[in-house]
C-alpha cells in the first residue's frame, strides 16, 4: 500500500476525500493509525475560509487518537493507543526556552502547518505522543486535547474548594471546563448557553442551568446574595458575553477567559479596577495538562459518557463539518477513517 484516503481542505466550505502518498516517516518519527479526529472551532475556522494561515491542499485535524503503527524513537508498542499533543512551537523563543512552549511566539498546529488527523495515518514526533491505556475508548480519547484545554483553565484559574464557578458557554470546551471545576471542588456550577439542547445537556450533566430568559448576573444574584461568581469562566468568547463577565463576578472574584475572540472586544475594565478582579487569559495547554486530562478519562470520574459525540466516516467529511457547524445534536462530532466506527 503506497496510497491512503484523506480528506483535503479544497476550497471554503468544501473538503475532498482524495488519494494521497503515504506520509513520509522522518528519522525518529512514529507512524500514527487514526481512530478519530475532533472537529474544534479552529477547524470550523479553516473549513469556513476564516483562518489565516490556513491554506487550500491540507490535511486537516488535531483532536486525534489512534495506534502506533511504527514507534519510531517514541518507545512505545506497535498496537499502543494514543493521544496527540499537537502543538508545534519553534524551541527557540524566551517562552520555549523558559518551559512555556504552549505559548510560543511562533506557535503552529498539526492540521494547519503540518498535515492532521482527518486520514489513515499520520506521521508524528515521538515529543507529540501520548500513551493511554488500553481500557480507554479510542473515542474518548479523542477528546483528551480539549479536556487538556479545560485542565489548564481550571489550574490557571486560582479557584478554589467551594467556590461558585460560573461558566458561559455550553459548547465543548465549556462543559469541559465545568466537569473539571466540578470535579476540582466547586462548590456550585452554573452555566449560560443560549442553546435550548446544549442547556439539556448542561442539566443532564447535573449542572446549574440559567433558566432562559434570564441573564447569568441575575442568576447569580439569588443564588449568592448579590455577591456574583467567585470564578468566572468565558468559553464563548462573544461580545455580549465579554459585556457581562465583570457584573457576573463578585469583588476580588477572577476571570477566565477560555475562548479565543476572533477580533478585539470591550471589557469593563474599570469595574476590573474597582473590584479588585483578577483577569487570566488561556492558550491551549501544557504538556502536563494533557497527562492529566488522560488520567481524568481513564479515571471514568468526569461521566464523559454523558458527553454527546458523533461520528461521521472519511468520506461524509462535509457532513462532519456541517453537523459541526450547527452543533445541532452533538457537542463533539468527530470524523474517522475507521470503517466501523461511525455512527449508524
């Protein structure tokens, strides 16, 4: 076999299933089997025509798990499951050098500087490979980078055993995020999302849903005494919410922002001034963090069966993408090349 399947960013809102070259496997590198690959909302990004260094001819995808299928200098098992930390960072700046490469100044990602996960095989570096063990889903561990997101959050945070979490979003990475807070000692969780599935959802989960209608501030105000959220999550990352964050949160409370804004956005930072509030940005995660978001999966202890996911074959890509899109019945659609692991 010389020859695999992938799927092709071609054009704005259209992928292609094509015939391309098995990767070459530089000198130390593990071949990589795919099982699946998350769609997040840097693909949607890419997909939609809206990321700029994205270009037309790429193998998108970086929510990956799969098997080793040569280990390279990776010492692990032809057969091992694992998960991808996907980041590519030059190794050269002050935050390289310093232990902070998640936040390298020239930081790049598998699925956009290099070729991803939405194939049959892709080739890695064995710094980018993560073991998991063998009793974990390969279809949950897909969502090990973006729990990674959520755990570095959490731990970036400074919140505290007990604390009223509140958390604006109930897409993946917000829900993430409140499982995590959760499991860390929150006290009391209360989620904001605008759609009525998600809120299902959210509820399901046996978090505290903001009735429709009305605003995460009011909320908060019966359920603390007009004090607001000792810790505040932001995984919208949508002005209206942006708007709220300082008013939802009570004085000396923290903000986090874990959304990436697509253009720059007013925040009362007056009111940051006068609350004395603390206000922590989040890029991806660390190293230790997808470790732990392995141990959380392989735990069981976050109910990640709960979580919606669906699973679309190679050749459904556009689908994928589409159902990703509207986020209609599914809080993580994933694509895999498997040919009996997607959804019926």
């Amino acid at each position: 076999m010389t020859t695999m399947k992938a799927a092709v960013w071609t054009a704005t809102d259209t992928a292609e299933v094509q015939d391309l070259p098995l990767p070459e496997v530089p000198d130390g590198w593990a071949l990589v089997r795919v099982a699946y690959n998350g769609i997040c909302g840097t693909d949607l990004s890419i997909y939609h025509g809206k990321h700029p260094r994205a270009q037309h001819g790429l193998v998108p995808g970086h929510e990956m798990s799969g098997w080793i299928e040569q280990p390279g200098d990776s010492g692990l098992d032809v057969g091992q499951l694992v998960v991808v930390e996907p980041l590519i960072s030059c190794g050269e700046c002050r935050a390289c050098t310093t232990g902070s490469a998640h936040v390298c100044n020239a930081l790049g990602l598998y699925g956009i500087d290099a070729p991803g996960g939405m194939a049959p095989y892709v080739a890695l570096p064995p710094r980018v490979l993560h073991a998991v063990p063998a009793s974990v889903d390969p279809r949950t561990a897909a969502l090990a980078e973006p729990l990674a997101v959520a755990v570095h959050a959490v731990d970036l945070s400074g919140m505290e055993r007990g604390d009223t979490v509140a958390v604006f979003g109930a897409g993946p990475i917000g829900l993430l995020t409140a499982l995590v807070a959760r499991h860390e000692g929150a006290g009391r969780v209360v989620v904001t999302e605008p759609s009525a599935w998600r809120r299902e959802v959210a509820a399901g989960m046996g978090f505290d849903v903001v009735p429709e209608g009305t605003t995460m501030t009011e909320h908060l105000a019966q359920l603390t005494g007009g004090e607001g959220a000792d810790t505040t999550f932001d995984s919208a990352a949508h002005p209206s919410v942006a708007a709220e964050l300082t008013a939802a949160t009570r004085v000396l409370g923290r903000i986090v922002i874990v959304g990436v804004y697509k253009q720059p956005t007013p925040l009362d930072l007056q009111a940051v001034c006068f609350k004395e509030q603390s206000l922590q940005g989040v890029r991806v995660y660390t190293t230790a963090d997808v470790v732990r978001a392995i141990e959380l999966i392989a735990s069981g202890e976050l109910g990640l069966e709960r979580f919606p996911t669906r699973a679309y074959p190679l050749d459904q890509v556009n689908e994928a993408f589409d159902a990703a899109t509207t986020g209609a019945d599914a809080l993580k659609v994933l694509v895999t090349p498997l040919t009996d692991g997607a959804d019926a």
